[in-house]
C-alpha cells in the first residue's frame, strides 16, 4: 500500500473517460491533452485518460497525454478481455507513471444478464485479467462493476483474490447510483473488516448519481475506510453523471476536523469547471455546488440582509477558496432595503434611510415586473427621484 498519510485522499479524475462518454461531451486528442495538463495542474492525483481499445483515436489521446504529464498518474480502462489489457498497456508505454484500470461486473445481474455466466467463472475471470495486466504494470486497478449491488460476502471473495494476484487499488463502483450511504459505507466497511489482505490495496469508490447520492455516497466511503475518490469536474458522467469532484474536495476541506486531506488547489476548481464546460459543450446547472453561477448570488432579502452584515452568516465557502467571481446581491421583488441600499451606494448615490423607503416603493414596481433589476434600471429609478427633505 502507499506510503502516503493515512488520511490523505486520492483523487482520481475520470472527465476524460466517464465524462467523455456524455453523448456531445466527445473531445479530440487536442482538447484532451489540454484538460490532462489542467486536471494535473489543478493537483488530481490519477488522470484516467480513456479506454484505449475503444477507438484509435482513444488510443492516440493516451498515448499523446503520456507524453505530457509529468506528476499525475494516467490510466487506462479496459475490460477483464487479453487484448483491451494489451492495448491499454501499450497505449500506456510512454507514461512517466502509468496504471491499468481493469475489471468486470460482479452482480448476478452483470454476471447472468450479461455475461451468462457463474459467480466462479467471474472470479477467474478477473484474476486472470489483474495477472494479465502486471505484465505492464505494477499499478493495478480493479473494479468489480456494480459492486453497489453485488452481495458483500461474494464482493469481498473478488476483492481478495484479484489483491492476491497483484491488484493495489480495489474500486467499488456503484455503477447504476443505487446504493444509500449508509449502505454504500457499510459495503467499505465490511471489505474492510473482512478481507484479509485489504491492507495491501487502496480502496476506490466511484459513485453515479441517479439518485443524486454519488456525492454523499463517497464521503460514505471515505469515511469507512476508502482512500480514493473517482470523480468528474462538474459531475459529469454516464446518465446522471459522476461523483462530482468540486463537492467531495470542498466537503473534506470544509470538514477539515474529521482529518481527511487532498491535493487539489481549490482556487482553480470554478476556472476549470468553466473550461471542461466550454470544451464539453455542457453547460452547468446555475445551482449546482461549488461552481454554479448562483453558488455565491444571494436574492432573497432575509438573506441579502444577513450576509452584508457578516458574509459567513449565508456563505460557508469564500469564493475566492474556489476560484469564483465573488458574491453578487442579485435585486428581484424578494430583496430588500438592505441590498437596495448597498447596491446604490455601490453605484455612487449616497441616500439616507428615508431616501431608501421612497426608492424601496418605486424599485418593488419595477422588480415585480421582471425578473431582476439590473444597474440601468437604479441609474433610471435614481434620476427620477427627488430627495426627500429631511425633517429635524
Ligand atoms: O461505473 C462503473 O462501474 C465504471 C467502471 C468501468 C469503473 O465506470
Ligand atoms: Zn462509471
């Protein structure tokens, strides 16, 4: 196992692989090498950088980002089949750290749905594809798909015998999103507790989202005893998408009591997420954490009102620590005197209290008739308005 601190947490990027394979989200080798250089300029630990034997031109965006990358690890996926392990050891030869990231499902529904087969045959299978890929590498990952719904006591069969046979990091996928966290911690927990040689391999969760829990369902298993967290900037991914990598590394930031650490630089995450978003053409929800446009607006006047008194009372994050613009007041029908005021003040009108109840009338008018008034329609409110005289 590494020799890392206990609690720092790996973080795998799977953009250029899960991520990719978003119906529109395809990239070129060229848009892949410049999101691999930003992904290791950001600090991600292991950039998985395709499926090489899905298509030459797979092939070629591993082999070119092998070339590039000096501090991440790349890998390579395939399937538990010889030549995918071939080629993706191949695809792999040039890289300064390299890993092959090789496995097959585990459910009985993978196992008889798909694959007409046994629950022993599986396990040969995947023994001989982890043997088949330390003949070009060391740095082994397996991942037992849809282990959310494979039964644990088979699951920790499989992570035991493909440890044995030179696999250093065990992936837990969740593939389909099903799992609970509660049930998803307890699945690492129970690997931890009950295969012998777990000591020897890094424990990886990766997590979908079809129920929206990919998030919580990796802090779920960090917090049982996994190291490595799969991810994709902006959540994206199969379906639903990916464990986001924005949320899992602000959650253990933010939670910094409960010791767990990454080396992610968080002030490059909204700069990024941005670019992934314009190379992708996937547009990201204004609500999404971290990285939304609205992750940092406030509208309504309660809270406009609390955060110009002390910002930390509604924003737990700056957004500078992310990398965002900064905080915006947004004024729509719902906000109040306060952010009125800020807001004129911050265009250089100086008004009193009462100055601000006339204008807070005439500004409702306004709002309730969009949805947000912007600085043209203060200069206009501001140049109709006759100061009110003040009374002694
Ligand atoms: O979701 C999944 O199970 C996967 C594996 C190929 C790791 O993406
Ligand atoms: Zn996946």
């Amino acid at each position: 196992m590494n020799s890392m601190p206990d609690k720092k947490i790996f973080i795998f990027d799977t953009t250029l692989r899960d991520g990719e394979q978003v119906p529109g989200c395809k990239l070129n080798t060229k848009e892949k090498i410049e999101l691999a250089l930003a992904l290791e300029d950001l600090g991600v630990d292991i950039i998985e950088a395709g499926f090489p034997i899905s298509s030459p031109g797979d092939f070629q965006s591993v082999e070119e980002i092998c070339k590039v990358i000096k501090n991440a690890t790349i890998c390579a996926l395939s399937r538990s089949v010889q030549k995918d392990i071939e080629v993706a050891g191949e695809a792999l030869r040039k890289a300064k750290s390299g890993r092959i990231h090789t496995g097959i499902g585990t459910s009985d529904f993978h196992i008889k749905s798909k694959f007409n087969s046994n629950r022993e045959d599986i396990l040969a299978r995947a023994i001989q594809a982890v043997k088949w890929a330390r003949n070009y590498t060391d740095n082994v990952e397996f991942y037992a798909e849809d282990a959310g719904r494979t039964e644990n006591d088979y699951l920790a069969r499989v992570v035991e015998a493909v440890i044995a046979a030179g696999a250093t990091t065990v992936n837990i996928p969740d593939t389909t999103g099903y799992c609970l966290p509660s049930q998803y911690g307890e699945k690492i927990a129970y690997l931890v507790n009950n295969v012998p040689n777990i000591d020897k391999a890094v424990i990886s969760c990766h997590c979908h989202n079809d129920l929206g829990l990919a998030t919580a369902n990796s802090i779920a298993g960090v917090m049982n005893g996994a190291r490595q967290i799969e991810c994709t900037i902006n959540g994206l991914g199969e379906r639903a998408g990916n464990t986001s990598l924005e949320e899992v590394v602000m959650i253990l930031k933010q939670h910094h009591a409960l010791g767990y650490t990454t080396s992610i630089k968080t002030q490059q995450l909204n700069p990024l997420s941005r670019l992934v978003s314009d190379t992708m053409r996937m547009p990201v929800q204004p609500n999404k954490a971290i990285v939304g446009s609205n992750a940092f607006s406030h509208s309504s006047g309660i809270h406009q009102d609390g955060f110009l008194k002390d910002a930390l009372t509604y924003e737990i994050i700056s957004p500078d620590e992310v990398g965002a613009d900064g905080s915006k007041i947004v004024l729509t029908a719902r906000s109040g005197r306060s952010a009125l005021a800020h807001r004129f003040h911050k265009l250089g009108y100086q008004y009193t209290r009462n100055d601000i109840d006339v204008l807070y009338a005439q500004f409702l008018n306004v709002a309730d008739g969009k949805k947000e008034v912007n600085d043209e329609d203060l200069h206009a409110l501001a140049n109709e308005y006759q100061p009110v005289a003040e009374t002694v």
